[in-house]
C-alpha cells in the first residue's frame, strides 16, 4: 500500500501531535467544554496545524481559531500580530483570551467563541 500523503508537513504534523500532551490548565478547561461538539454543535480540532502554525483550538467549519495566550505571550507580541494577519488573509478569524480570561471570566469565554461561531459558520444543529 502506498504511504498517505499529508498536505501537512511531517515535522509540522508530530508537533502539533506533541503538543496535545502536555495541554496547560487553562487550555484543558477549554476543552472539556469545545470537545464532541458541545458548544452550539460545532466540531473544534485541537492543537490543529495550519499551513506552518498550529492554532490551539480550530472550527474548520467557520474558519475561526480560537487562541489561549499564557504570559509567554507577552515576549512575542509581534510574532502573534503576524500570525493573526497571515491567518486571517488566508480566511480565517482568530479570537485571543489570556490563561486568566479562561479562569476567570469563563462563561463569557464560551459566549464569545459561541457569538463568533454563529457569525462566521452555518447554523448547526444539536
């Protein structure tokens, strides 16, 4: 049998694999509650590569990735802009919340990721 070609670069497919692992709270929190469409019905991959990127949360279906910033986040401000304007010329929206966001302020989280789904995506039913 022939070996699968993957549009997604080898290197780049076991990253996005080894950073399933080791998940931080605030993105497992996230998680639980995005996984087996249980937000509005709409499928979220995890840790999903992006042509050279790996979104932490993706919903192909509304072209909306979804990122949780730790403090690392801080240092590559500029990074992260340039991620976002690759990402969204190439059609997808990115919605960013802090670690602290997630903790704390977590119903509005979903809400903003649900609102955002219901924009961009086709209504999907339960």
């Amino acid at each position: 049998m022939p070996e699968r070609q993957h549009r997604i670069h080898p290197v780049l497919l076991a990253r996005a694999r080894e950073f399933r692992q080791p998940q931080t709270p605030a993105e497992a929190t996230l998680w639980a509650s995005l996984r087996d469409r249980q937000l509005g019905g709409y499928k979220f991959r995890r840790q999903h590569p992006i042509d050279r990127f790996i979104a932490d949360f993706c919903c192909p279906e509304c072209h909306l990735i979804v990122e949780v910033d730790g403090d690392s986040h801080l240092a590559q401000a500029e990074y992260d802009v340039a991620r976002t304007e690759w990402l969204s010329d190439h059609g997808y929206e990115v919605v960013r919340f802090t670690n602290r966001e997630v903790r704390y302020q977590f119903s509005s989280v979903l809400q903003a990721i649900l609102d955002a789904c219901l924009r961009l995506g086709s209504s999907v039913t339960l």
